[in-house]
C-alpha cells in the first residue's frame, strides 16, 4: 500500500472554506473562480489528488501539490457485515495515527459515524477508545475525510453524520464546529444539517457555545445516570460538572435551537439497569425536551462490565415509556463484526506492532 509521507510544510487543503480558499488564491494572483472550481473538486466531486483536476493548469495543479495535501484519511482495514452491510473502516492519517468510522445503512439512508480525536481523555468505564488517553485532536479536514473515504470508497451518497466515534467532540471545538460547517455547506457535500447528531458526554460551557453556532444538529448527551453519584462512577468527567449543570446547558440549546436533544443512556449489568434507576431517570428527564436512548453496553475484555439482557433493557424502557418518558433501545447495527468504539483501531494497532502513543 501507498506510503504517507509525513511533512510538516503541507497543508491540508480541505481545511479551507470556500471564503478562504478564495482569498489564499487571490493571495496566490489567482482569479476567485479557480477557488471556486478547486472547492468544488474536492468537496462535491471528492476528488483525492490534483492531478484529477483536469479543469485546471497543469501549471497551477503543480504548485498547489508542492504546497497542500488533499487526502488526508486512508482507509488500511475494511471490516463489512454479512447480516447488514454495515462497514467498519480503520483510516490511516498522514502522520501515520488511526482512526475508525462506520458506515450504517439504514431505510432512510447512508449514515457515517466519525471520530473527533485520535483516542479520548473523557475516561467513561466502559469506553475502549479512552483507555490510552488522547493522543492530538483531529482537523476539520481530516474528520471530511473520514467520510469522503467512505463516500469514495463504496461510491455512495452520504445522508446521515453521527459523531458518536472515538474521542469527545466538545473537547476539540474549533475543529468541530469547522467541520459541521463545512460537511453541511452547499457548496460542498451539502449534508442537511438535520441529518446530524454530535454526542457528548456533557461539558456544560461548550453546550452552551455550541448552542451559538445555530446550527440545527441533534445534540446527543451520554447521560448513562440518573443521578450525580452513579454518574461519576460510570464517567470520570462527571465529577468535574454537576449533573443540574450539565442539564440546564442541555435545555439552553434547546430553548437556543429548537432542536429537541437525545439523551443516551447505556446500560450496564448491576450498575444502572434496576427499577430504581429507571424511575429515577423518569423523574429526572420529566418535562424535559428530548428522549432516551438504551444502549446494551458493549463489553470491552479491558473492564468487568458487562450487558444485561434483553429482558431487563425492555423492562427498564417499559418503566420509562409508563411514565411519560419516550425511549428506544439502540438497534444493534453489524452485530457479526460488533466491537465497542475504538476497539478495532486498538486491535489494528496492536497487529501493527505500533503504539498508541
Ligand atoms: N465523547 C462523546 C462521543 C463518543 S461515544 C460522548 O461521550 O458522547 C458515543 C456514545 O457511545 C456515547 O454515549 C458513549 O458513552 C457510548 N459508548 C462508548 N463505548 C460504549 C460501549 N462499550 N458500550 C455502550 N456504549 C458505549
């Protein structure tokens, strides 16, 4: 496979919003429609390298290549579902980290789960992609290109983003808010905006920021607690933000936005799954705009947690839904090459021989 040289003078070129590109052009005595063609190639067309830019002088394809890298996410490993088609990729960048996504086919339409960091600092229990830390944020161009990969890779329309992959998108904002921007411009792949759900697990400051932006993404909040103490068993971050907090910058962005918020909530053997819980959650979530999400947890060999069955989740969702509270349980997406978040990077990296830091 193709070597990614690692070099410090190259930009990424997908970074730039079409303003940008517009300006870095005219900097570069090039006319606005040249930014405007380039923009198009690589957000539209999703085009991976400027010799593919045929619309272009040679001349000017040469000295951007000297300068900018398009690519900036290589798909190494391929993992694909017989029972669903669901596809799990482990993406190379171009300082040789790993990352995964997650393509999901679903009735309405393609979805991509995406990765915001390169591991995770969060420390949640029960999450793989923590367990060493986090290595460096991900750029707004390289989070596109997790999902111009998949695009690319299967020749499909993205409709759906979820960032419910590896790191905490909040704890990356900039880049963040970058991205959504750009992913959902029209004139680049034009992903409605609706169509997106950015999970957190609860920074009450940057709910509030997010909530500035206007955009009308599906906040989702790692929830997994009724109550501050279970909470902070579950999730080291919790101990830094009281619960009340958290859920007032969760009604912020909806009285900000609109939009109504999911609240996730993934059950754990013996440690939130009983009625206690349940009705607890049901009081806490009372009035409040959004519903819940069950997510049998996904056992990870690093910790002792494990699912509940079947029936103690749907006994749990029946307390919810006779209470007034609306709940789902999560429908289990690639159940054959099912592993946790951040679990197939970490397997990849390990039949590397690399290290994760
Ligand atoms: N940092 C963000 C997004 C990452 S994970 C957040 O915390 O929301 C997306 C969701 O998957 C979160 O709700 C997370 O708590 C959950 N999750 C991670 N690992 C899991 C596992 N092994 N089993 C069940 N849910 C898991």
């Amino acid at each position: 496979m193709e070597e990614i040289r690692y070099n410090n003078q190259i930009q990424e070129i997908c970074e730039f919003t079409l303003e940008e590109l517009t300006e870095l052009f005219r900097e570069m005595s090039e006319p606005p429609f040249r930014a405007k063609q380039v923009y198009s190639w690589l957000h539209q067309k999703l085009c991976g390298d400027f010799s593919e830019m045929t619309n272009l002088p040679k001349s000017l394809r040469e000295k951007l290549s000297e300068r900018f890298r398009v690519a900036c996410a290589k798909p190494r490993q391929v993992l694909v579902s017989k029972l669903d088609g669901t596809r799990k990729y482990v993406l190379e960048l171009y300082d040789g980290n790993v990352i995964e996504a997650v393509l999901m086919r679903y009735h309405h339409g393609n979805s991509v789960c995406i990765s915001s960091q390169v591991g995770c600092r969060m420390g949640c229990r029960f999450c793989a992609s923590t367990l060493d830390g986090c290595v460096r944020n991900l750029t707004a161009a390289e989070m596109l290109w997790e999902v111009y990969a998949i695009a690319r890779d299967t020749g499909e329309r993205i409709s759906n983003i979820v960032m419910m992959g590896s790191g905490e998108p909040l704890d990356n904002f900039d880049e963040t808010v970058r991205f959504l921007r750009m992913i959902s411009d029209p004139a680049g792949l034009n992903i409605s905006q609706r169509n997106i759900t950015l999970s957190t697990c609860g920074l009450p400051d940057r709910i509030r920021a997010l909530a500035e932006q206007s955009f009308q993404i599906t906040l989702a909040l790692s929830l997994h607690a009724a109550s501050q103490e279970v909470r902070e068993q579950i999730m080291p971050i919790a101990k830094a933000y009281p619960l009340s907090e958290v859920l007032s910058a969760c009604e912020a962005y909806f009285q900000k936005t609109g939009r109504r918020l999911t609240f996730e909530y993934s059950v754990v053997k013996g440690v939130n799954d009983n009625r206690t819980e349940a009705l607890r959650l049901s009081r806490l979530l009372k009035g409040r705009h959004g519903h819940v999400n069950l997510i049998p947890v996904n056992p990870i060999r690093e910790r002792s947690y494990e699912s509940p069955d079947r029936r103690t989740v749907e006994a749990f969702r029946d307390i919810l839904t006779e209470n007034g509270i609306n709940a789902t349980i999560r429908r289990e997406m690639g159940r054959d090459i099912s592993s946790a978040c951040g679990q197939l990077r970490r397997s990849y990296i390990e039949h590397a021989g690399m290290r994760a830091d």
